[in-house]
C-alpha cells in the first residue's frame, strides 16, 4: 500500500560495471515516492538509499534535467524515454506510473551505442558523425553577407527550425528494429540543406556525414516509424525523405566527376 500518497515501486534495473562486463538486471524496492517527482528524482531517491546501504549507485546520465541536453536516455518499459510522447526521461513524472508496479530501466540497445556502466551508454557516434560534415564553413573575413539579412522562404526556415531541434539523444536509435540513425542523420542534413547558409557544401555534407554514419555501425532504415513516434521533439520522418533525396542527388553528381 502507498504512503501519504506515495507510490511503493519495484525497479528492474540494469546494472553493469563496465563496457567488458556482462551486465544483469538487479531488482530494487523503493517506497513513499511522490507522484510529483520526476523520473531522474526517483532514480536520485533510489542512489541516496543504495549508498546509505553501502552499495554502488546506479550510474546514469544526466545535465540540464530540462527537456534540452538530451542526456537522459533511458529504456522504460519497453519505451525510449519512458510512457508519453515528446518527452525526455528527466520530464517524465512518476504520476504516469501505478502504486505498486514493476517497472524496467535499461539503457539504450544499439551495437554503436556501446554500454560505458549501467545506463550509460557512449554516444560518441553522434559526435563523429556531426564532425564529418554536420556545420556549415564560413570564411568571415571581408564582406561577408549577415545570415539575419538573406531573405528565406517562411515554410523553409520552419522546417529548419523543426529539424534543428533535435538534441541528439539517441532515442531513434534505441527504438529502431534496426538500430538506425537515419531520422538523427537527416534532421542534422536538412536544417543546413533547407537554407541558403548550406547550399555551398551540401553535396559534401550529406556524403560524409552518411558514411560516417554507415561506418560506426548503424543499422539501415526499414520505415518502420518506431523512431518518429519516440523522438521526444517530434522530428518527422520527412527529413528522411529529403536526405535520401540529397544523397542521391550529391552520388549522381559525384559519379559524374
């Protein structure tokens, strides 16, 4: 039974002690929490009573806890980031949850994902493959043109805007069948190759950055949708549709060299 209207709460947690251990789930009570608290407040709830214990906390990521960083990622039930839609784990709240439930965590499943401890992945992968094109090179000196000044299409600084938002956690990827970062990949393509900033090294761009993807051992994408619906920006699969479309049109041209 619940406390004062708090929740009494089973956990499955995934613990492993480094990226060449073999990790298990481990099972854990903890009790009086609070329908208000966040998720990531729950799992502080949970480290604060192991370490009164004498045992090892839970290791997770964490920074901004504001729905921005994208570092929370966690596998909640079956759910990137948990029940909800458009969320991250840090503004999931435990009301979505009943007294007395067993709940699984674990961290994000994706060969390219690596486990570094418990619910820690490395997503370096993302890093190398933003690196492999995902700016934009401007040469400042002299007269050059101010972004704010080149007039763009309101549909298509919308669309940038949209693709722009992604915060790069990993959630398409933990979701996908596959372990694809298309949806990532592609919103990173099309905020530059919706605007005229991006035009000069688009073809480079999408490339690159598309190799780079393949090379860290992503799976290929099979339209499945698992990603979009548990992005928790919303990024729609469209930009998927128009890097294919990029890429298609930067290898004809580079054949044609």
């Amino acid at each position: 039974m619940s406390t004062a209207n708090g929740l009494n709460l089973t956990l499955k947690v995934w613990r492993q002690k480094n990226d060449k251990a073999k990790g298990q789930m481990e099972t854990y009570q903890v009790s009086d929490i609070s329908p208000d608290s966040s998720f990531l407040e729950m799992m502080d709830i949970l480290n604060e009573k192991l370490i009164n214990d004498g045992g090892d906390p839970v290791a997770f990521d964490h920074d901004c806890r504001e729905g921005i960083c994208g570092s929370c990622s966690m596998f909640i039930n079956g759910e990137a980031h948990g029940p909800g839609r458009e969320i991250t784990t840090c503004q999931l709240h435990m009301r979505e949850f009943k007294n007395g439930e067993t709940i699984y965590i674990e961290p994000w499943r994706a060969k390219a994902f690596p486990v570094i401890k418990d619910l820690v992945v490395d997503r370096g992968a993302f890093d190398r493959i933003m690196a492999a094109g995902g700016f934009v090179s401007v040469n400042t000196s002299g007269n050059t043109q101010d972004a704010n000044a080149i007039p763009i299409p309101k549909a298509d600084a919308d669309k940038a805007f949209d693709a722009a938002t992604c915060i790069g956690c990993g959630a398409c990827v933990a979701s996908c069948k596959n372990s694809s970062a298309m949806l990532f990949v592609s919103a990173k393509v099309s905020q530059f190759a919706l605007l005229p900033q991006g035009k000069v090294e688009a073809k480079e761009r999408v490339l690159n950055m598309v190799q780079q993807m393949d090379d860290e051992g992503f799976g290929n994408c099979s339209n499945t949708g698992a990603c979009e619906v548990e992005c928790p920006k919303g990024i729609s699969l469209e930009n998927i549709a128009r890097m294919n479309r990029e890429y298609m049109s930067a290898s004809f041209t580079a054949d044609k060299q």
